[in-house]
C-alpha cells in the first residue's frame, strides 16, 4: 500500500521544518526556501532579490567556510541549485543519504552573509548584467511581460531580473541591509526529503541553526492590482503573442478546473486550439496554454507564433474556441484526457527528487501539505460544469491582457 508521510516542526526561532521520508530514495534533498521574492518589491529596487540570491547563495561569493563545505560536498558528487522567482528565493542541495550532516552544516553557513567584498558586487554586477541581456533576448521574456501586463509594474507583474539601472546601481548597503531583514528564520522553511529518521535530522537542523536570530519585522505588504493591458515589444515577419486571462490564486480550488480547461484548450496534439489553427487552417507554428497560480493570484495564458498579417485572424479565431466553451461546455473525453493527462504528470513528481522538493516547500510556503493522492482527489473532482463555469468566470475582455514579442502595442489594440 503506498502512503505518504510528513512531519512538522517549529524551531525556537521560528523557522519553520518540514521532513517528507521517503523509504525508497537513496538520495537526499535538503532546500532553504525563503518567503521572499520579486512580490515584495518595488519599481525603484526591483531585482535586489535576484542580486541577494547571487551574492548569498551563489558557490564563488559564500563565506569562507560556507564555500568550502559547499565545495566539498560537490566534489563528492553533490547537486546545488539556487533560484529567485516572483514568490521565494530558494537553494538545494541533493546527495547522497550519508552526507546529510554536512549538507545542514553548509546551509547554517551560508545565512551567516555580511561583510561581502567590494569587487565581488563588482564581479556579479557584470555577470547579472549579462544575464539580463540574455534574458530579454531569449523567450524568456514571454511570461513575464504576460504577467506584467495582467497585473502592472508591481508585485507580480515585476520581472525577477530586475531593470539594467537598478542592477548597475545596487549597492553593498542595499544588499546586505535588505538580507539582514527579511532573510530571517521566521521567514525561512527547511524541506528535507530522504530516507532519514524525521526527529533526528530536525534535532541536527536546531542544533546548527540555534545561532540564527530574527529581526522584527515582517515582509513588505505585496500590492496587487489587477490592471489588464496590452503591451507589444519588437517588429519582425513573426509574431509571438500571448493572451491572458485573470484566474485564481493558489489557494483556491478553482485552480484545478482552471488548469484543465488550459489543458483542453492548448495541451498536447488533441487539443482545440492545436487541432483548429495549426492542422485544420494552418495559421500557426507553435501554440498551447498553460495556467499558473501564485499565492497572490493566477491567470490562464494561450501562446501562439504566426505570420504578422495572420494575428487578426488567428486572435478571432481564439477567441471563437474560448467563445464556444463559454456557451456549449466541454465534452466529457475532452474533460476525461485532459484530467488523465493532469494525474500522469502528478504522479510522476514522486519520481523526480528536486521536482518534489520544490513542490513540497511551494506547497509549505502557502501552509499547505503536497501529497499525490490529494492532488488526484482534486482533479478527479472537476465536472464539466466547473470548466464552463471557470471559463465564463475568467474569459472575459475585462480580464484580458495582450502581450506580444514582434509587433507593437497599437496592432495588437486593433484586434480588440
């Protein structure tokens, strides 16, 4: 019989502990995630995140001992990954079981962040510099300037990047000053997934992090404003566009229908819009949806690449597909292979250790527990009628924003 177990645990200073045991791993994962993102900032420091994960979280620019407990366990064939994203700033370490010791002992060091040196901000600065050039070259750039148009240059309309001013600009004082504050334990969650003994890795994780102390203060309100715009970039042959929807946030159970309603509108060969504009009328190279949900809100998002003089009709006919949904519902195969396609996926996490990590501690920022057979229990949940209704709640112009990579923003206020 498979079952799924975790434990809990609230340390003496406030961070927060969560062991999944899992009897079949033979390796062990081990994340810090942190409650701190691109959500809490503003347009005059946005980026000092992604700057912070460079500086504090980054292998060449630890502390000394950090660095080289770091060091080690990679020369032992240790996996490390650090990450900033709208919501939280996270690093990871997997390997194997007998190394968990040293894997907490490295994270305890690696918070210890003062005093960085002038010339390596110098360094960084650079190479995040480079990565943003990157970034805004690469397809990248497509999601978030869909989120920026849903909901604005604020909180999660913000891109994680950052602007090239505000990382030229970022100084020693701003990082360290923003770490000290909001980099906190009462901020922090440990995710550990292995096959460990649940009290004796929370009792080492408390021993090594007993140093550890919070400041009084708390994460900067995030703002949210639903503002749906339209935003073009570029001009070429091709464009990229995106259409989005306002949706649900993560904490509400219409996420699911919304994902299976993106799921029969744009996953995979049998979907409506893959059927209709690429094999029937040949408008389109590529097209899908997808949804997303963060803590603070969510949206639905239809991505299409086509010829420039074929937008207008391509967006029409978008519209007639969502259009038909709203009015006539799905039919129950599409409902069926779309909720199938949705369980395979989830029971796959189980069989991939970082996925599953990052899942569990997404889940555990919301306080909220991530188990397989719940997620199931969700999606087998949905009817036909919740996707018609999720539909006629969320497709609506009111709600809807355009963004495009390829053409301005006056050609895509001519198709509404």
């Amino acid at each position: 019989m498979y079952y799924e177990s975790i434990s809990k645990a609230m340390l003496e200073n406030c961070m927060k502990v969560v062991v999944r045991k899992t009897k079949q791993s033979r390796n062990l994962s081990i994340g810090m995630f942190v409650n701190h993102g691109s959500k809490d900032e503003t347009i005059h420091n946005n980026g000092l995140s992604h700057f912070i994960e460079h500086m504090a979280f980054s292998h060449e620019n630890m502390n000394v001992a950090a660095k080289q407990m770091v060091g080690d366990l990679l020369d032992n064939g240790a996996r490390y990954e650090a990450y900033t994203g709208k919501e939280m700033t996270r690093c990871c370490i997997t390997s194997q079981t007998s190394y968990s010791n040293d894997i907490i002992k490295a994270l305890s060091n690696i918070v210890k962040f003062r005093d960085i040196p002038e010339e390596r901000i110098k360094h960084e600065r650079a190479i995040i510099l480079q990565e943003a050039d990157t970034y805004f070259a690469s397809s990248k750039v497509k999601t978030e300037l869909s989120e920026r148009t849903l909901w604005g240059e604020r909180s999660l309309g913000l891109f994680v990047i950052g602007n090239q001013e505000n990382i030229s600009r970022f100084t020693k004082e701003d990082i360290e000053s923003r770490f000290q504050k909001y980099y906190t334990p009462s901020n922090t969650l440990m995710v550990i997934q292995g096959n460990v003994d649940p009290d004796e890795i929370i009792n080492n994780i408390a021993t090594e992090f007993d140093f550890w102390r919070n400041n009084k203060v708390s994460n900067p309100l995030p703002m949210l404003e639903v503002s749906p715009s339209v935003t073009g970039i570029g001009n070429s042959e091709r464009v990229n566009l995106t259409i989005s929807f306002v949706g649900p946030s993560f904490r509400s159970r219409k996420k699911y229908a919304m994902a299976i309603l993106s799921d029969i509108l744009g996953d995979g060969l049998k979907s409506r819009l893959f059927l209709e504009l690429r094999e029937k009328r040949e408008l389109v190279y590529s097209i899908y949806s997808y949804s997303l949900s963060y803590g603070l809100g969510g949206y639905l998002a239809i991505d299409l690449n086509c010829q420039k003089e074929k937008l207008n009709e391509c967006f029409n006919v978008v519209m007639e597909i969502v259009k038909d949904i709203q009015e006539k519902g799905v039919t129950s195969e599409e409902l069926e292979r779309a909720r199938a396609s949705r369980i395979t996926s989830t029971l796959q996490i189980p069989n991939d250790s970082v996925r599953h990590l990052n899942t569990t501690g997404r889940y555990a920022l919301y306080n909220k527990d991530f188990f397989v057979d719940n997620e199931v229990f969700e999606l087998m949940s949905i009817t036909e009628e919740d996707v018609r209704e999720i539909a006629n709640e969320m497709c609506d112009e009111s709600n809807m924003a355009l963004s495009a990579v390829g053409t301005n923003s006056e050609s895509l206020i001519s198709l509404l």
